[in-house]
C-alpha cells in the first residue's frame, strides 16, 4: 500500500499540503449526492495544479469525435459529461493580496473527508507574503436530503493582524472541459443576475439545449452572532457575485455561509427552471446551515444501514470498502431513472461520465443487494427504454430483423465511443446486459418485469447473437470473428472464449424465458427463429487446450509467448505506459479478467477443478491493468481456497484509488470498479451467492482479521451475514422466511430467526 493519506476507518485524512498531490486528492475527497457534485478544490483562489471540476448527472455535450480516418458506422460524437458552473467559489483579498495557498506559506493543514456524513472539511493556517497569518475553517456537503442542494461554511480568523478583508462569494460558468476534443467551450449565455446576497446564474449547452440554473444566497457571521452585510453585486457573462468588505478583529472568527441550488432541464422545464432553482436555495438559506446538515447526516445514516460493511481488524481494509460504498452511493441513488452510473461518477472527465456495460457486470449486484430492488430494475428499465437505440446501433452496423447491440458507451441509447475496436467489437457487453436481466430476477423474483421489459431486450440482443456467429465449413461449428473480449490487449480476435460462451447462453435464456411466457401470453418469437436458435446452440466452437481443462481465450492464444506478470521488469508496469500498443496486442500479458470473467459469472456451470486450473493459468498473466480485474480475481481465488490471493486482490481492488495503483487518480475515481470492491468481500470472502429459490454461503475469512459483517437483501428480505474466526452468523430481518445453503445443506431461516455453524472449516 502507498498510503496516500492517512488510515481511518471512517475518514480519509490529509494532514499536510503537498501541491504533488492535490490533484489526486481533488479527486478522492470529492462530494456528491447522485444529482450533482463536486472536486474537492479549494473555495479560495488557487493558481496550483487543478482540475476545476463541477458535474451535473445527465448533462452532457455531443463533443465531435476526433479520429485520422472515417470508418462507416463509426459514432459522429463522444458524449462528455460537463464541467459546469464553479458554485463554490469564495475569493478573499487581504489589502489587495489574494489569498491562494499556491504564494503563501502553508503553516498547518488538514483536510478530512468524513464517509459517515459524507462532509468534506478543511482547516488550513497560513502565512501571506505580507506577513499576514490567518486560519480557514471550512465544510461543505452536497445535500442528501436535498438532491438539489449544496452548502458551504466558510471560516476566516486572523490570527497575527486586524484590518479589512474582502470576502467575493461567486457563480462562474466560463468553465471547460480538459477533455474536450477540440478545445470547445460547451455553455451559451442564457441569464445571470445578482442582487442582495443572492445570485444566479443559467447557461445551456451547445446542441443538446440542456440548461442548468445554479443559484446561491449568503450570510455572514462574527462568531454566533448574524451580520448585516451590504455587499456590491455585479454580474458578467455567465457570471454572478456578491462582494463585500468588512473589518475583521486579531484572533475572532468570520463566518461566510453559503448556499446553493443546481437544477437542470433534465428534470424541469426551462421556463420554471431559474424560479425553481431561486425557490429551493430560498428554502435551504431559511432552513440554516445545521439543520440542513442534520437532514443530510440522517438521510446517509439510513444509506449505511443497509450497505456498510464493517471488517474488525484489519482498518486499512474498512476504510478502503467505506470508501467505495460511500462513493457508488455519492454517484448513483437510484432516485432519478434519467441517471446511469457514469464510470468517474462526479470526480473527474475521463470516459465522458457516460453509461458502459460496468453497470450491468458489476454495479447491478451491488445494488440489488444493498437498496431496494426498483432501484436495480429502474437501472434495468433504462436499457429498455433505450431499445429502439441499440436496434438502430445494430442496422448501422447491418443486423436486421429487430437484432439490438447496445452501445458500449451511451448517454440516450445511441453509440459515442470513438475507439473502433471497443465501438465494434467488445460486443460482450449485449451479454453482460442479459446476465443483468436474469441475475435480478432471480433475486428479486419480479416476473412481471421480465414479462414486460426483459422479455423484448432478451430477444433482441439473441437476434443479434444468432446473427453474428457464422457457419465454419473447416471447424463443422459456429464462429465468431473479430471481437474484443473483456481483455482490451487483445483486439480483433476470433473466438474469444468468453463471448462466445455468453453469446450461447443468452440464446438459450431468451429461448427458456420465450417459451416460458409464450404458454401464458403472447409469443414473441416465431417458431422457426426459435428452431434456428435451437439448431444453432449445440454447434458453437469454443477454442481449448486439448488434454485440460484450460479454456483458451481465444484462437491463437497458444501462438503467443506464454510469459507471466512476474517476468515484466517493475521499470516497465504499467504496460500500458511504457509499452507500444503493437508490443501490448503481441504480448501474453491479459488486462482484466477475460476467460475468467466467464467462469465468474456462470460458475455453476463448471467444476471446482475446472475453475481452479483456469485461475491458475490466466491469473499469472494478468496485469490488473483495468480498475475491473483485481474483483473478479479476488473472488474466483476465495471459491478455490486460495485465501491470500483472494486478500491480495480484495485489498487492490478496494484501495485502488485511495493508494493509487495505476497512477490516475488525478483524473477521477473509478466508480464502477468499486462495486466490484463490494463484489470481492460478499461474493469473494463471503461467498454468497443467491439462486431462484435459496442463498448460498461459503464464508471463509483472513487470518489476520477478527470479524466481518454486512446485511444484504434477497427478496426483499434483509439478512445480516457475520463471520469471524469460529463461524458465521445468519439473522433474518425480513418478514418472510428464507432458505439458504451451507456446505450442501438448506437450511431454513425464518423471519426475525438467528442460526450460526457449529465450525467454519477453510
């Protein structure tokens, strides 16, 4: 571990200014409230190394695809989810000098983003070239409550002088992104204006028309007590601010409070849009700041309720899963079905903030068993909606007959990924999106879904299927030609194990749902594509190593120098800095779970030999160079026994931000990843796995921890797993009875019933 910052169980801690890393710490103490949020850059001016970063969900800009030639079909545009108008904005000038922690001399420093109250806090003492020292005192949350609200406290104490200060709390929206193709500006003008002690300020993109009003109102405190303030007011081009100049005495606190609203058309006409974004601040500035706080600290403690998970033992390993439960959660509430789960989530630009198969394949799990179940069906909901879209994606591409390929990245259900390997040929993510189906109904048992909304994606994405195999005269079998599977260093590749293998079983799942329904309702399906999907499922090719168990990735794979991990020189990790893209495609060397991503998901199908032979002949030549890997590693180690592995790759996948193993975390955090974090402890330590009608527990734990519990949900049930070094204990919370299994028996739990193992045997 590097230990970027402190170890706390409940709080990340940076207890001195390093300008080298401020970068990653904007990113890793950022806020948000699944509407909105924020980095944690400074309130004050700072002319250091920054990325300035406010985002709205939903909000994004179609930005040109930039590529050196045209492919037909290629995606006009790269959805980029924008930076939007600085709300946190508070200059200060002292006598003319700004403060600005990159020209003064920083004298203490601590900043602390607490998890539990999802506050961001700052307490910084410092020195102005004048000679001036003063202490800054500040906290700010993004509404949990509130979804539209964000309020800051904003202290000031001189501490060597008395004198003027000039406080100038501000809107600004000339923001742009550092992403952008070719160095747009997204926003246009619609209006600003600023009046006493309030502002607004409301601008629109460039051709999506989204407008977006962020309003504030202030207040200013001498310690407790409530200041009449006069503040100057003036307003420029997507620009608004109060300024005001007041005295300030040696050793006493000043208070600026500020309060913000975002709202967008995403949510409310742009005829209400500035009333109501006027509106809402009004209220939250009548609440007051603590009650505000209160509302939202309540609203998180119902949050971790349901999805904490607490390790006793071991605080490097729960603050890391603190930290990736707080951030999914800080990204997607399930409170607004126009949002998806943005790989960055609010902390960064990378990857256009838009939706990828990471939903699906990692994120859905998360959610299903730690919330309520509409919110994982309304994530499935959206691809439905979106249905019309991947069927025109796939007559891009040529597929007819109502075939859908869903589009690797998205923000409306059209294709915008602007690498034609992954655009093309990572198809599998029509198979991660079918798992999804089947996976929430068979923990929530909600038919009627997969009647209504399952039922025509599940077809749609196996026409699609039945198309795109074709008939091999040499190999007698049905192919499929260059694809990409999960494993991004291999590209255009035939027979790649695990799409083939999930392309097969979507088939016969839309077929088993097809003819399940088709005997109570209407058929879908004629029966003759229901013939050809039958005809075809038993002559699909998948490549293997004859004489093993070993599944092959793809053909070919045995062609290449079969080297591991270990053989890469640490000079030169990670590969995909310091390697050409050539040597990469060349090498042995597997990004992420590819083969084993396969055996993750439908592990039921194979023996444990089978899994275990597998893991050892792919886990070796795994970079772990995609935030995606080390979870299902750590997960597949746990199943075979293998316990180190299993923490190793638990305690990488959980701090892979926090300790930043890729050297990216100055870019944004890697929000889907981290359901994976959830994944590796529940799935992986844990062992749980939920069928159609019963829980499956095989909990195994590391030497060195005490304990380790958490509640997950199946059917709506709440059910508190605890294991320690003795055993586990079930209880049910729920008011229905459950069945689970350990170690081949069922066992049944009934409601408001506790029962335990007599020995857990690793």
């Amino acid at each position: 571990m590097r230990n970027l910052f402190d170890i706390h169980d409940w709080k990340i801690v940076e207890t001195s200014f390093d300008p080298k890393k401020q970068m990653q710490a904007e990113s890793i103490f950022s806020i948000g409230n699944g509407s909105f949020g924020q980095r944690a850059n400074f309130e004050e001016r700072y002319s250091g190394e920054s990325l300035q970063g406010s985002y709205v969900g939903g909000v994004y800009y179609p930005d040109k695809t930039r590529v050196g030639w045209w492919k037909n079909g290629y995606p006009e545009y790269f959805a980029k989810v924008l930076n939007a108008c600085n709300w946190i904005g508070i200059d200060i000038e002292i006598q003319g000098e700004s403060v600005d922690l990159n020209h003064a001399t920083v004298l203490s420093f601590y900043r602390e983003l607490d998890m539990q109250s999802s506050t961001l806090s700052r307490k910084v003492t410092l020195r102005l070239k004048s000679g001036k020292e003063l202490e800054i005192n500040s906290i700010r949350f993004c509404s949990m409550h509130r979804n539209e609200i964000a309020a800051i406290s904003y202290s000031v104490k001189p501490l060597n002088f008395s004198g003027n200060v000039k406080f100038t709390p501000y809107l600004d929206n000339n923001v742009s992104n550092d992403d952008a193709n070719y160095d747009e500006f997204f926003w246009e003008e619609e209006s600003q204006k600023a009046g006493n002690k309030k502002a607004f300020v409301c601008s629109k993109t460039k051709k999506t028309n989204f407008h977006v009003a962020t309003a504030m109102r202030i207040s200013f405190w001498k310690e407790k007590e409530l200041q009449e303030i006069h503040p100057n007011f003036a307003t420029k081009s997507l620009y608004a601010e109060n300024s005001f100049e007041t005295y300030l005495e040696i050793g006493t606190t000043y208070t600026l409070k500020k309060y913000v609203a975002v709202a967008s058309t995403l949510n409310h006409s742009e005829f209400s849009l500035v009333t109501h974004a006027i509106n809402q601040v009004k209220s939250a500035y009548l609440t007051g700041f603590d009650d505000l706080l209160e509302e939202h600290k309540v609203a998180w403690s119902n949050i971790w309720e349901n999805a904490d998970i607490q390790i006793d033992g071991d605080v490097a390993a729960q603050q890391g899963i603190r930290f990736n439960i707080f951030h999914l959660y800080q990204t997607y509430t399930g409170t607004n079905e126009k949002l998806n789960i943005g790989p960055k989530g609010f902390t960064g630009e990378k990857y256009g903030g838009a939706t990828y198969w990471d939903t699906e394949a990692y994120c859905l799990p998360f959610y299903l068993k730690t919330a309520d179940p509409k919110i994982a069906r309304q994530l499935l909901i959206y691809r439905y909606n979106q249905l019309d879209k991947a069927i025109e994606n796939a007559e891009k591409l040529g597929f007819v007959n109502g075939a859908a390929l869903y589009p690797m990245v998205t923000m409306n259900g059209e294709e915008c990924h602007n690498e034609w390997e992954i655009t093309f040929e990572e198809i599998h993510r029509n198979g991660a999106i079918a798992f999804a189906i089947y996976n929430y109904v068979r923990h929530t048992g909600d038919h009627e879904y997969l009647k209504d909304y399952g039922r025509p994606v599940l077809n749609a994405i196996a026409r699609f299927w039945f198309q795109r195999f074709n008939w091999s005269k040499a190999k007698q079998a049905y192919v499929m030609l260059g694809v990409t599977g999960p494993n991004e260093y291999e590209n255009n590749v035939n027979n790649n194990w695990y799409t083939n293998y999930i392309a097969k079983w979507c088939l016969s799942y839309a077929l088993e749902v097809e003819e399940s329904w088709a005997k109570k309702d209407k058929a879908l399906l004629s029966n003759q594509e229901l013939f050809q999907w039958k005809e075809m499922l038993d002559k699909i090719y998948f490549p293997k190593l004859e004489g093993t168990n070993i599944f092959l990735q793809q053909d070919g794979f045995l062609d290449k120098e079969l080297l591991n991990a270990s053989d890469i020189p640490d000079a030169q990790r990670p590969i995909n800095q310091h390697w050409s893209w050539d040597r990469i495609l060349r090498s042995v060397f597997i990004k992420q779970a590819d083969v084993l991503q396969g055996i993750y998901l439908f592990e039921d199908h194979f023996d444990l030999d089978v899994i275990r032979d597998n893991f050892d002949f792919y886990e070796p030549k795994t970079v772990h160079e995609s935030s995606l890997s080390p979870c299902v590693h750590a997960i597949i180690a746990a199943k075979i026994g293998n316990l180190d592995k299993a923490y190793e790759m638990y305690l990488r996948t959980a701090r892979l931000d926090l300790d930043d193993y890729n050297h990216e975390a100055d870019e944004g955090l890697h929000i889907t990843s981290m359901a994976g974090t959830w994944m590796s402890m529940v799935e992986g330590l844990a062992g749980v796995r939920v069928y159609e009608d019963h829980v499956l527990i095989d909990p195994k734990i590391p030497a060195t921890w005490k304990s380790y519990s958490f509640k997950i949900r199946f059917r709506n049930n709440p059910i508190q797993v605890t294991v320690n070094q003795e055993g586990y204990v079930l209880e049910n919370f729920g008011n229905d009875s459950i069945t689970y299994t350990y170690k081949g028996k069922k066992i049944e739990l009934c409601a408001n019933q506790t029962s335990n193992s007599l020995q857990l045997i690793v």
